[in-house]
C-alpha cells in the first residue's frame, strides 16, 4: 500500500481491447491466444470473439484431454460461489478471490481497511506524536480519494472514442439527492450546456423541464456558457470526481 502513496494509482492499468469496450481496466487481463489485453468482463476467448480461438480451438482441445482434470479455484469472497481457470491473489491480503472481487475495494480486503481507518490521537504529553497521527490521517483521505477516483474512471458514462486526457471526470446527483450518485465523465472541450444535454438524454428527464436545467457545485450556479477546460483552468473545476449538482429551477 505504501507504493500507492508514492505514484498517482489513477495512471495504473490499461484499456480493455475489445472494441465495443475500451474500459480503463487497472488489473487487466492478457489473452494467451491473442495477446491482447482486456477487462473482466472480456477476458475470455467468446466474450472478446478472440480471432485466434477458433484456428486453435481443435488444437487446444486435443492438448487438454490428455491433460487430465483442470484445476480451478474458487473466490474466498463470502456467498461468492465463482471459479476460476487462473488463480488470483490479492498482494495485500494474500487470499484468492475471482475477476469480479479481485481489486482490494471490491472484496473489502482487510489491509485496506486497516490502511485507511484514521487513526485517533491518544493524549499523550508528548506533542509530535499527536502531529505524526494526523499527517497519517491526511496521507489516508487523500489515498481514499485516489481509490474513489479510480472506482469512478471504471463506471462513468460518457460520450464514447474521447482520448483519456480529453475526458472530465464527476458524480452527478438531481436535485440535492446525495444517496444517488451517478458516474459521468465529459470532454473537457465541452461547454457545460452541452454536458446538461448529455445528461439529459441519459438521465431521461422529462422534456418540459430540460430548459430549466442548471448545474452546481456546492451551492454555486455553473455557467452553462463556459467550457470545462475553462472551468478547470480558472480552478472551479479544479479537481476531478468532484459531485455536481443537477436542478431544474
């Protein structure tokens, strides 16, 4: 986990080449046939229609039935019942989990708990120990962020083709609704008027209330005619991940 904290974790990984995919995968998966890399959701030969898989499959097949049994290994992810062709250890916690659970975040790994719990002072009258624990609280909120952004990178929604430093990335919420976050990203050449049209017609929102339409942040109105990349510039839109509000006024 220290090496986490010393290198951003959001350059980690590679995308998924499966065409109609392209996700940004940080544990991806290489084809033995191919050799291409992919994500979890695509790593096997029929989800990714590997090109190879066929000229090989009568070869491959003769090969395994003088192999004997396959081995396969189960998740340790509790109620998960999902095996595997490939063991796959967490680095962390050391216990062998499936594609599905496989990044520390989604199998709760015990290691990144410890990690990131902040930890209290104890009084004490020595007064640097107090100092040390709180730098180690701020070195845990700002890699708890870097996981979030990296959990966000792999779910947002957006318009598809947009190289990666082209993209912005953000929580949307309607209305003030915090319990329902949505993952998005944009082009940062986009004016904001055009995201609000983008989420539009994602978000299904009636047509007699899209010209109504604004974004916040915090309680700050965004301007509709301004682009991302002006925003970020001028340090509105300093960070990424950050949660947008939008509201029919």
């Amino acid at each position: 986990m220290s090496d986490l904290n010393e290198k951003d974790v959001t350059k980690i990984g590679k995308h998924c080449s499966f065409e109609a995919c392209n996700r940004l995968d940080f544990l991806p998966v290489k084809c033995a046939l191919c050799h291409f890399n992919y994500c979890k959701e695509h790593y096997s030969f029929i989800s990714h229609k590997c090109a190879k898989y066929e000229e090989k499959n009568e070869q491959n097949l003769s090969k395994m039935s003088n192999l004997g049994p396959i081995n396969s290994y189960d998740c340790t992810f509790e109620n998960c019942t999902q095996r595997e062709m490939v063991e796959v250890v967490c680095e962390f916690c050391s216990k062998r989990f499936c594609m599905k659970h496989r990044l520390q975040i989604d199998h709760n790994c015990s290691k990144l708990e410890s990690n990131l719990t902040d930890l209290k002072p104890k009084e004490t009258k020595k007064e640097f120990k107090f100092e040390m624990k709180q730098n180690v609280s701020q070195k845990n909120a700002s890699l708890a962020a870097k996981l979030t952004l990296m959990k966000l990178k792999q779910t947002a929604v957006g318009p598809p083709g947009l190289p990666e430093q082209s993209k912005y990335f953000c929580f949307i919420i309607q209305d003030g609704n915090q319990t329902n976050k949505k993952p998005f990203y944009f082009s940062i050449k986009w004016p904001v008027g055009k995201c609000i049209e983008f989420l539009s017609d994602k978000l299904k929102i009636e047509r007699s209330k899209q010209n109504n339409l604004k974004l916040f942040l915090d309680s700050d109105h965004i301007s509709s005619s301004n682009t991302i990349e002006e925003l970020q510039k001028s340090n509105i839109l300093a960070n990424q991940g950050l949660t947008l509000n939008l509201t029919s006024s």
